[in-house]
C-alpha cells in the first residue's frame, strides 16, 4: 500500500511522535515556570512599594 507506514517504520514514527511530545511538553512547563516566576518577582516589587 502506498502511503502507509508499516514495519519497523511505524514503530520509529510512534517513538518520534511520542519524543516530540514530551519534548515540547517540556518547553511548554519551562516557559510557564519562567513565567510565574517573573510574575511573582512583580508581585513581591509590588509589597514592597506599599510599606
């Protein structure tokens, strides 16, 4: 059939699709922490302006 992956190819494609998944979930987690640390780093500014 052409246009299908079979064999060892769908394996590969699976552990490719699987990699990159976690790959970018991981990207995904890093920004977010970054994020939330600038927001918190703001937030203690913020404190400490108004004592």
């Amino acid at each position: 059939m052409t246009g299908v992956i079979s064999g060892s190819g769908q394996w590969a494609f699976v552990a490719a699709a699987y990699g990159l998944t976690a790959v970018l979930t991981g990207a995904v987690l890093w920004a977010s922490w970054r994020a939330m640390k600038k927001a918190e780093k703001r937030s203690d500014a913020l404190r400490k302006d108004r004592k």
